[in-house]
C-alpha cells in the first residue's frame, strides 16, 4: 500500500464516521456516547491488531497528541481532523 491510497483510505473513513456520526446526532443519540462508544471500538481494534507492546505505544501516542485534535467547529471550517 502506498502513502497515497493510505491517505485515501484514511480520507474516506473519516468523511464515513463524520456522516454516521452526524446522523446519529440528529436522531437524537448524545455525540458523548457515540464518541465513547467509537473510543472503546477503536481501543479494540488496537488490542486486536498489534502487539501487546505496540497496543500501550499506541495509548500512549493517543495520550500524548491530546492537545493537537481540534474542536468539530475547527474541523467544519478547516476540513481535516488534525
């Protein structure tokens, strides 16, 4: 796989979970439950795709990159995530 297609594909998720989570938002579902719920889901695949070392670097890169993820109001005008 190229940087491209990653980007890509990274790009077309994102723009999946914005809708799904959008949707879910106006059908009345609290967005703290859809993060927590997309938070645990992700935390999963993690556990389940890396190493048990690779899984807590992983944690701790989320942990430490804190400070760089934006508001929804910044990604709606910035169109990226981070």
């Amino acid at each position: 796989m190229t940087i491209d297609d990653l980007s890509d594909q990274l790009g077309a998720v994102e723009l999946a979970y914005l809708e799904l989570t959008t949707n879910l938002a106006k059908s009345g579902v609290s967005p703290l439950a859809a993060a927590a719920i997309m938070t645990k889901l992700a935390m999963m695949l993690y556990k389940t795709s890396l190493s048990e070392e690779d899984y807590h670097s992983m944690i701790d890169e989320i942990a430490n990159s804190r400070d760089l993820i934006r508001t929804m109001e910044e990604y709606m005008t910035s169109g990226r995530l981070n």
